[in-house]
C-alpha cells in the first residue's frame, strides 16, 4: 500500500496524543523491578509522548536545572531558559516534556529511550548548561530527564514516579507522512523541552 497523507484526521490523532494512556511509567515495569512487562506497549509504529505527570513543585525547585546550552549558527553556545511559562506549570496540569515516532514497536522505542537498566544514562554534574554526551542516540527523553535533575546518582525512581506515556498507534509504510506530520504538529503545539534544537 502506497503511504498517503490523512491531513483530515491529524486534529483527531493529536487530540489522542494529548490524551495520557499511562499515568506513571512504573505501571509498565514488574513489580520491584526495572524490566518492562511483555504486553506493556504495543509492538506497533506511532508517535508517543513523554510527561511529567507527578508535581509539579519538582519542576520549580532549585535541583532542578532548567538552563540549556545549545550549539547555535557558526558553533556559538546559545543558552535557553525552560521559564514557567514555556512549561506551562501555571495551569497544573501535566507537562509534555517529549514527542517522538517510530516506524516499528512503540515498546522497544520507549525501552531504547529510558534504559532501565542504568542508574543514569549521563554523568552526574552540578548542573551544567550544556547538553551533556549521551551514551546512545536513542535515549533523548531519560538524558533530557538527566539535564533537569543533574545530581541524581539513580534518576529511574523519578523517571518510573513522575512520567506517563501518551501514544497513537500509526502502524505501517502507509502511516509513515502520517507520523512524520503528527510528530511535527505536536512538537510545534506542546513545545516539549526536552525536544528543543536550533538552527545552525
């Protein structure tokens, strides 16, 4: 089947996206574990959201590091300031924090980002600005989580704790313009921090 554009319905898949599936990550996992459950996800192509869903308090105290040093035109440093404002903390509600799409298995997509089986996924710091080497480049959200809370030794009770998933299924070569618009439309709409690039 020749993949096509359903322009109609993107409105309808980025009202589901908003729509939280699971509350904390921890409900994926085993109990007293950091392995994600066979059924957890389903093994199909979509695009998925990473939350804060738990305080919002923890976003406003001062471990938290919301300044990023980013690689800017001509290889400048161009430093950003995650402000209230951007996150949205003043409506109390949960925070999209990441917006990505996978062609293949929602599961195994959010198993490569958050790496479970790390204590961290970047080097404990006092809260540097810039973006620190992360050690694949498929763990964005858990090394954005990172930037945040620098001086965590283990990151993965706050992980597990204080995110949910949202997720579309978009299966398929038909749904691949499908995925790429939906990805695009939510990152453009939520501006989820942990996403944020510039232009060189």
């Amino acid at each position: 089947m020749s993949a096509v554009v359903h322009a109609g319905t993107l409105g309808r898949w980025f009202e589901e996206l908003c729509r939280i599936k699971v509350q904390r990550l921890r409900d994926l996992v085993k109990p007293q574990s950091c392995r994600f459950q066979t059924d957890a996800l389903p093994t199909s192509g979509g695009v998925y959201c990473f939350w804060w869903t738990g305080s919002r308090q923890k976003l406003r105290e001062k471990a938290c590091n919301r300044e990023i040093e980013l690689a800017g035109p001509g290889g400048r440093a161009v430093t950003l300031r995650f402000d209230d404002e951007w996150l949205g903390l003043s409506t109390d509600l949960p925070v999209p924090l990441y917006v990505g799409k996978t062609a293949y298995s929602l599961l195994k997509r959010v198993k490569q980002h958050l790496l479970l089986q790390r204590a961290r996924v970047t080097a404990v710091s006092k809260g540097q600005k810039k973006k620190q080497a992360r050690p694949t480049t498929s763990c964005q959200a858990r090394a954005g989580v990172e930037h945040l809370f620098p001086s965590l030794s283990d990151s993965r009770t706050l992980v597990l704790k204080e995110h949910g998933l949202s997720y579309v299924v978009l299966d398929g070569d038909e749904h691949a313009a499908n995925r790429f618009y939906l990805e695009d439309l939510a990152i453009g709409l939520m501006r989820p921090a942990l996403n944020i690039d510039i232009e060189r």
